[in-house]
C-alpha cells in the first residue's frame, strides 16, 4: 500500500464512492479507506431512492442524472408507482411516485465497483481514528498522507467532529425487514405513530421494509423501540433483520469546505429533511466534490467551488425541504385529531409538495 495519495476518502457510503468515482476518472490518485470490511453491511436503510425519472423532476437542476444514478437491476428489488401518505385516521392520500425500492447492500457494492472501474483503491476493514494537517491516521497506528482528504463517514465523521462545531439535528431510525406479502404501495405514516417523525412500509420483491423515525424531544418518555414494535406488529412478526441507525434531519451545514478538507454526504447534513432521502443526495454531493477535487489540483481551481455548485444544483430543493420540515415538525405538535383534520383533500397537493421539496405554494 502506497502512503501517498491526491486523494484520501474516508467511507465508502453513497459519498464517497461516488466521490472517488468522479476524481478518479480524471486520472486522480484516489484512495477510500472504510471501517467496513464488506462495505453497504449491515444494512442500516429503508431502501427507496426516486428513479432517474423522478430525480429529474424533483432536482431539476442537477445535470445528467442517468450518468450518475446507474442503479444495476439485481439492486432493484422492486419498482413502485404510487406513494400514500397516511394521517392517524388511516385514511390514504396516495400519489403517483416512481421509486425503487433496493437491495441497499447491493446498491452499495454496485458503487463501489463504479468507482474501482475508474481507478480508485479501497483499504477496507480499517477505521480511521484521526486526521491531522495531510496524514491520515489508521487504528493499527499506520498513517497515509493526501493532498486532499475527504470527510464521507456519515454522520459520526471524524473529520467532522474534529474541525467543525456546527451541531446537526439527528434523529433516531429503527427498521425491520419482514416476509409476507404487502402490495405494491409505497406507504408513509405521520402521527403519534412516530412523534415528529413518521414511520414507513416500503414493500420489496418479497416482504417489506418498515421502520421508525421520530423526534425524542416529541416522544413523551416513550422509546423508538416502543413506537417501532407498536408499528410494526401491525404489519406483521416475521421479522429477517433488524436495524437502526441515525439520520441527520437538518439539512447541509453552512461549510463543506475548511483548508484541504472537504465533507461530503451525511456528514455535510446531505439529507433532505422533509422526507429523509439522503443516498441520492449524497451522490450528487460527491460528484460535484470529485470534479471540483480534480479540478483543483489541475488547474488550482479554489474548493470552496464545490460549494458554488452544490448551491446551484441543490440550494433551492434543500432550502424548500428544511422549510417543509419546520413547519412540519409545527405540525406533528398536534394531537392526532388536529392532524387528520390538516390532511384532506384541499391540503393534498401542499403536503405532496412539502414532502418532494417544492416550494409549497408556489410563492413565498
Ligand atoms: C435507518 C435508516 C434508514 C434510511 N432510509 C433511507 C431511505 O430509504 N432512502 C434514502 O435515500 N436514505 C435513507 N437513509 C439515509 C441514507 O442511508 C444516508 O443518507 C446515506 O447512506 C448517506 O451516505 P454517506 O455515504 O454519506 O454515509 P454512509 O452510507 O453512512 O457511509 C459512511 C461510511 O463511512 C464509513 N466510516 C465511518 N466512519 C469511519 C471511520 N472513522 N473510518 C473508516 N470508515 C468510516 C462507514 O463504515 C460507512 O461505510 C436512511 C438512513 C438510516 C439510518
């Protein structure tokens, strides 16, 4: 293993795999180094992305989306059309989406193969516990040095609790994968079912993935595992795999950029709030990131470029879901009644627009 690399990427997530996808096509030398030894395990996901067409509508301003979201068939375990989203009363609004639900841990290899294709090199297997000045610093007590090292460890980066203090919102997520059979629906649920939050049923090519979401501060004393077991045992107790992790739901931090190094992802806050879609938006993170790296050390293009573009491509869709998600999270304050009232078919199209992150009445 060389020590010294253009780049250094630290995770092989959604960010930094494409991250390292885009440098490294540019001849970059780019070196990925996760924690992980088979990276996309466990499975820590509700599994839905938009398709290529649904992420020309929803981010119109993000250039050659099939370029970038090349999602493999055998990570696709099934394709939906229609999107409920269902208050306390039950009683569905359903909307037309086209979404595929994944198989995330293939979806991720998928990436990671994208990125060796263009010349990138992994070290797996190796948690990075320090970043200093160019060196990176390995748990075994290695180091390696980058020109460039990038932030891409989710939200508990190391990068990112070292040198930035801006504090995200995170919220706790619990899931299960369950057999049986549910339809072809994508379902969202708001309400006391996940204060703050929601809670989802995704169904796959067999069973479902159904999980919870919520804010503790709207909890009342009850525990993520209370509101995930009430949820889920509605659906059914066959349960394959469980797990959980965090999400960070307030949106991108105010700088990405600090001296030679850069956040991508999660890590930036890369995840819409209003709906908590975070694998795309890490992916168009990380490839503005990648060209904007190369083009830096060619042509001694600034970095902080790379926040220029994701404003561009990104900034309206962004300010429009941290918006909803205020006024949502004003919202889910309510007692159940108030909510089923708020849902109805006037209000349809506000809160299908609030949750896609369009401006919600078409002016402010
Ligand atoms: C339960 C749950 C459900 C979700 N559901 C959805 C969904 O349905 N749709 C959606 O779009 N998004 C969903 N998300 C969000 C989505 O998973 C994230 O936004 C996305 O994975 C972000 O990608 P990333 O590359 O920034 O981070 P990650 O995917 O978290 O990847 C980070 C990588 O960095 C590695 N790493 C971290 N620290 C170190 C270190 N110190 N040294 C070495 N390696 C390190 C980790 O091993 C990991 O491989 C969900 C998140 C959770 C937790």
């Amino acid at each position: 293993m060389e020590d010294q690399w253009d780049v250094i990427i630290i995770g092989g997530g959604p960010a930094g795999s494409t991250t390292a996808r885009y440098a490294a096509s540019h001849g970059r030398k780019v070196l990925v180094v996760d924690g992980r030894e088979n990276i996309g395990s466990p499975l820590q996901c509700g599994e839905l992305v938009p398709s290529n067409e649904e992420m020309k509508r929803l981010c119109p301003k993000v250039p050659e989306i099939d370029d970038l979201f090349q999602t493999p068939d055998e990570a696709v375990s099934k394709k939906t059309e229609i999107m409920k989203i269902i208050p306390p009363s039950g009683k569905p609004l359903s909307f037309k989406f086209d979404g595929l639900v994944l198989n995330r841990v293939k979806h991720d290899e998928a990436l990671v193969e994208l990125a060796k294709k263009s010349g990138a090199t992994y070290l797996t297997g190796k948690r990075v516990v320090d970043v200093i000045d160019n060196k990176v610093i390995l748990k075994d007590g290695s180091e390696i040095t980058g020109k460039i090292i990038v932030g891409a460890g989710g939200h508990h980066d190391v990068i990112r609790r070292k040198y930035w203090d801006e504090e995200s919102l995170n919220i706790p997520v619990k899931f299960q994968l369950i057999e049986g059979e549910f339809g072809d629906d994508l379902e969202l649920h708001f309400g006391t079912v996940a204060p703050g939050g929601y809670a989802w049923m995704f169904p796959k090519k067999s069973g479902a993935n159904i999980g919870v979401g919520i804010q503790r501060k709207f909890s009342k004393g009850k525990s993520l595992n209370g509101y995930t077991e009430s949820f889920i045992k509605e659906y059914g107790d066959s349960a394959t795999f469980s797990g959980a992790g965090s999400l960070p739901m307030s949106g991108t931090i105010k700088t990405f950029v600090k001296g030679n190094y850069l956040l991508v992802g999660d890590a930036a806050g890369m995840v819409l709030p209003s709906n908590g879609a975070g694998i795309t938006i890490a992916m168009i993170g990380g490839r503005i990131a990648g060209n904007v790296i190369h083009e830096h050390l060619e042509h001694g293009l600034p970095l902080k470029e790379y926040e220029k573009r994701w404003k561009k491509q990104m900034g309206q869709v962004m300010k429009n879901s941290k918006r909803s998600f205020k006024l949502g999270s004003l919202l889910l304050r309510f007692p159940d009644w108030f909510i089923n009232l708020t849902f109805n078919r006037l209000t349809k199209s506000i809160i299908w627009r609030a949750i896609t992150c369009r401006r919600m009445l078409f002016i402010y």
